[in-house]
C-alpha cells in the first residue's frame, strides 16, 4: 500500500505490520517507546521520496504516519522564522505566507509553479530525507541553515528540542543536522523552526548547446560572475527528447543539451545570455510574463514523469551526486 504511493520508485515494497496516526506529545512518547522495542518504526508523512525511506524494514516494523501533524503553529515576522508540526507541507507553508501578505518564503523548494518537485513533501520529511530542490544553486539545501531546530522524540522515548532559534552559532556539536537525512531512523520529529527568505522577483530562460561540455562551461561562467541566479538545471539531448514525449508544457524544445535558468535582478538575463552565447548556447528564450515562466518551468519541473515517458511502464530509480 505505502509503495503504491511512490510512483517513481524502483525497489520493491515491503508492507509494515501495523498503521498508527501520529498526533505526538511528550506523554505519548514512553508508549512510542514501547512500540520501538518491538519492531522498528517508521515515520511516513507526504510519502513523496523516492527512495521509498518509508518502506517496511524486512522484520515488519510500525508505520507511524505523521501526515495529520499538520500545523503552523507560530509565525515569528520579526524574526524571519516559523515554527510547524512536521506533517505541514512546504506548498502549505509558502501559500499561507502569500495568503497573509508576508513577503517571506521557504526557499528549498521554487516559489514558481505548483509542480516543483515532490509537491507533496511535507517539513519532516523534507527534513529527514536532507532534501532540497531547483533553488539550491542560491539557496543550498536542508543541510544549510534553514531548519533551526527541532523537536524529536528518541527511540529511549525522551523528547528533545535540539537547540533554540537564533542565527548565531556557538561551539558544540550540531545536534539539530544529526537528524537532518537521518530518514526516521534516529527519532520521530515532532516540530520544527524554519527560517525563511524574502520573495524577490524572478524569472526563467532556457538555452540549448551543441554538447554538455559547453553547457557546463557556461554554467561556470554563470556563477563565477556572481549573476543572481537562482537556479541552474542541466537537462541533456534525451531528458529533452522524453520532455517532448511526455508533453508538459504546450511547446516542443530542440532535442539538444539545454539548460534551465532562473534569475533574480534586472541585468541577470543580459548577462546570462551574454556568457551563454559565448559558450556555444542558440535559441535563448527569456519569459516575459508569469505564464511563460510557469510553461518553461512545467518541462523542468515534470522531470520523473518525463524520464518514465521513455520507456513504457517503467519505474524511477533515483540515484543521488556526492
Ligand atoms: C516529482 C518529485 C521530484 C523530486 N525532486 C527532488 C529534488 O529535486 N531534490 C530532492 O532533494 N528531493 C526531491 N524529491 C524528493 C523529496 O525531497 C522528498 O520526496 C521529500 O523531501 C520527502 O518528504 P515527504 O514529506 O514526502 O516524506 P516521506 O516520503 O513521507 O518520508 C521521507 C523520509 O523521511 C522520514 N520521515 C518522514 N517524516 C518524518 C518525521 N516526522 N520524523 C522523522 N522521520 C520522518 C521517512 O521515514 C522517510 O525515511 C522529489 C520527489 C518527487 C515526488
């Protein structure tokens, strides 16, 4: 059942013995505890990740299913931070911060469309999988500083808080990064603070070159010149052909090593163009409006969907850079 879930996801399942809802608190933990010495448990929230983390050990094990913990519990404005169960989703977050005029986002995942990746993912999971997403190139990923602390709950059912909420740093070990990608298996995350970032404008382009190299010459180029980009995703001559069978987005791309940039500032698309020129780089399409930028994005942002178009029926197996 729980695999089913995981469209994208390659290994086979193993089902859990037994399904609980979580609604945690510090006096249910001994119980939880109790449960951890019989059989593993396994958090589950938005159940998006795509290396099944969440799937049945082979001794069976408890799926505690952290999905209905799922609140905003204080939005600090001063201080650029925001503290929320761990089911919330990170969507969830950003479109409450659009809906109170609050002009701060959670920038691990893009603010443009509502198919950036693993739109289901949840703060937990986001946490616990070490995740990040298209704006990392500005940004960086979970493993950055924009989970402050949190709150978990240890398989010796003690709860801890890993630290407080402010920026500074202070000598001792970096408790709250042992459970970032720790995928459960250190303890159950109960709450989170998360920092966030100011909304600035941005906007998309895509570009093709006549091979990878160039292409990650550019992308060099970019980032050494300080441009302020927000992402740059390289998608080469086949992903771009499995764009074109899977039909995201209205338009039909060149099947040709491309990339995916999107930029913050008034002269960044100038320059951008400029340096992807210099590489070898035709047919540069800027957006000039938000429905542009949503459609370039679509193609980028369908990527799982697009990779399983060019095989029929079959599944993703994700692999990681390190
Ligand atoms: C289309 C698509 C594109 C994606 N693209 C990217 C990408 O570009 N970059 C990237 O990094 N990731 C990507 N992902 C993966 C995404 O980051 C993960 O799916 C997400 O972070 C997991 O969040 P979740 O809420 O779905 O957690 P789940 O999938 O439910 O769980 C993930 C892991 O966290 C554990 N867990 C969940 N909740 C808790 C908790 N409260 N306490 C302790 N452990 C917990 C689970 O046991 C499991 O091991 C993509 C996923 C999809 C579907």
């Amino acid at each position: 059942m729980i695999a089913s879930l995981s469209f994208g996801n390659f290994f086979p399942t193993r089902s859990p013995l037994q399904w609980v809802t979580a609604q945690l608190s510090a006096s249910c933990s001994a119980r939880l505890y109790g449960f951890w010495e019989l059989r593993p448990l396994i958090p589950f929230s938005g159940g998006t990740c795509l290396e099944g983390g969440y799937r049945g050990s082979p001794v069976g094990g408890i799926c505690v299913d952290m999905s209905g913990m799922n609140k905003i519990i204080e939005i600090h404005e001063a201080d650029s931070d925001l503290v929320c169960q761990p089911g919330v989703g990170w969507m969830e977050i950003n479109k409450t911060l659009q809906r109170k005029g609050i002009s701060l986002f959670f920038p691990i995942r893009s603010t443009i469309g509502a198919l950036d990746p693993g739109p289901g993912a949840t703060i937990g999971g986001m946490m616990s999988s070490g995740s990040s997403g298209t704006n990392a190139v500005r940004y960086g990923t979970a493993k950055g500083e924009w989970l402050l602390n949190a709150t978990v709950v240890l398989p010796s059912g003690e709860v801890i808080k890993t630290r407080q909420s402010p920026r500074k740093s202070a000598a001792g070990f970096y408790i709250t990064k042992l459970f970032i990608g720790a995928e459960g298996t250190l303890g159950i995350i109960t709450e989170v603070t998360i920092r966030r970032a100011p909304v600035l404008p941005t906007t998309v382009a895509i570009v093709h070159f006549p091979d990878v190299k160039r292409a990650t010459e550019a992308i060099i180029d970019v980032i050494n010149r300080s441009v302020g980009t927000q992402c740059i995703e390289l998608c080469d001559s086949e992903f771009m052909r499995s764009i074109n069978l899977c039909g995201a987005s209205q338009r039909k791309c060149p099947e040709q090593d491309s990339l995916f940039f999107k930029f913050q500032g008034p002269t960044s698309a100038k320059i951008i163009k400029e340096i992807a020129q210099k590489h070898g780089g035709t047919d540069y399409q800027l957006a000039r409006t938000e429905k542009e930028a949503l459609d370039l994005c679509a193609d980028r942002e369908n990527a799982i969907y697009s990779g399983l178009a060019l095989l029929e029926g079959s599944r993703g197996w994700s692999t990681d850079v390190w």
